[in-house]
C-alpha cells in the first residue's frame, strides 16, 4: 500500500523515511564535516534513492542542525542568527562576512520579534547520535521509519492535506510554520508523541527556495499518520473523479 500512495499521487520523488539515531545502516552518502551542509540536499538525495545520513559533526549549518534534532544549533554555530533573520548587522558585519549577514533576510521587522521565533523553536535531540534519511524502497532494509518527508507539489499536497482528516473529520490537520527548509522535520517531531498528531508543511524558506524544486513544498508526518494515509486508499478522495480530472494534468 505504501507504494500504491506514491503511484496514486504520481510522486516523481520516493517519499523518505526519517529515522533518528540510527548508527548501523550503511548509507551510501554522508555529511562531511569538512563541508557547510545544508540538510535539504541529503533528503533530495535519499527521495532519488539513496540511503544518506548527517551526524553533529556533518550538521554543520545552524538552521540545519536545529532541524535535523541536533539540539540548539543556533547558539552552538551562530548566536547572531536572530539579526541575520531580521534587518542584519549593517555597518556592524564583520568583513568578509555573507550578504544576508549585513543585510538581514528580512523575516522579522526586528531583531526582538526575530528572538521570540527563536525561543519558541521546539529544539529537539532526537537525533543524535546520527540522523538517517532513507528512500521507501529500502525502508525494508532500515527499519520503520520515525517520520515520512514527502515532496510534493500543489495538487498532490492538496491531497495530501485532504487525507490527514479521513479518520477524524477535522478540518485543521496541518500546520504551516515558518522556518528554514528543514524545520518541518524539528516540527514534526514535536507532533510523535501527540494522540492526534499534525502534518508539516514546509519549504517555505525563500533563503532557500531557489535551491529546491520549482512549485514544490513538502509535507512531514509522524509514521502513524503515514500508516493512516496509506491504510484507507480504496476508499480516499484519491479514487473520485475529481482526483481523476487533477491526475490528467500529472
């Protein structure tokens, strides 16, 4: 059933399986400490097949490492981040320091509305000693997955937030927080534990948009919200004609 999901949505990326604290799979790509390593490149990879994963070391951005469940990596690796997210440092940026430093992204009119987002990140250690990112197709070698990471564009997705309510008849069952590209997964995190979990939506970092796929976002849910999707597809919106008329543009 799993793989009846992705035929149904016409995924052209594996949905990948996130397990955290895996430390026997052999991956076929890992983060090099070496390197400033941006955590969406390897949940790219892992949806192209490949078994990937990232430790402490290999986090080496500080968004990425809050994402990936490496703890605050915003203290650890960049303090400033609040004024990077606001209006930047201006003639206070040290020399040879990035753009976006000196200028700020602009996320925040300020440095103190930017510190509120800050605190209220739901930092998570989930992950150490090592995160994992594995394509559907070799979950069978991994294991079961603690989060499935999906990317998808507007039709899918608006399939995709139809299906979190089959079984509870809510109408909020996803939330669409702001944060870097790998945030969802920190977010979801935050949502494993809960009797009746959120999906996340994300990729909505327009630092970086232009490094991701055109007209794509993503979705992150615990597993239980994935065995929920793909448990009720004979019978999901996935089966009407309205899906059909959506499936002819796919």
């Amino acid at each position: 059933m799993d793989k009846k999901l992705v035929e149904m949505l016409h995924l052209e990326l594996e949905p990948v399986g996130i397990f955290f604290g895996n430390t026997t799979i052999e991956c076929e790509l890992e983060a090099n400490p070496a390197k400033r390593n941006c955590v969406i490149p390897f949940v790219m990879a892992a949806a192209k097949g490949k078994i990937t994963s990232m430790d402490e070391a290999g986090c080496t951005c500080p968004g990425g490492a809050v994402g990936a469940c490496f703890g605050d990596g915003f203290t650890r690796l960049n303090p400033n981040i609040h004024m990077m997210l606001s209006q930047g440092l201006g003639d206070k940026t040290p020399e040879g320091a990035p753009l976006m430093l000196r200028e700020g992204e602009r996320f925040f009119c300020n440095a103190d509305v930017a510190m509120k987002w800050r605190q209220n990140m739901p930092f998570s250690e989930k992950a150490y000693p090592r995160i994992v990112f594995a394509p559907l197709s070799k979950w069978g070698e991994v294991g079961t997955p603690d989060l499935v990471y999906i990317f998808a564009n507007a039709d899918q997705i608006s399939a995709l937030v139809t299906m979190q309510g089959f079984y509870n008849g809510k109408a909020v069952n996803t939330l669409a927080p702001f944060g870097a590209a790998c945030h969802s997964i920190v977010y979801a995190v935050e949502q494993m534990d809960k009797e009746e979990p959120y999906a996340i939506m994300g990729l909505f970092d327009i630092s970086q948009r232009s490094a991701t796929i055109k007209d794509y976002l993503s979705i992150t849910v615990p597993y239980k919200l994935w065995e929920n999707m793909v448990k009720g597809l004979d019978t999901s919106c996935l089966t009407t004609h309205s899906w059909r008329n959506i499936e002819k543009r796919l």
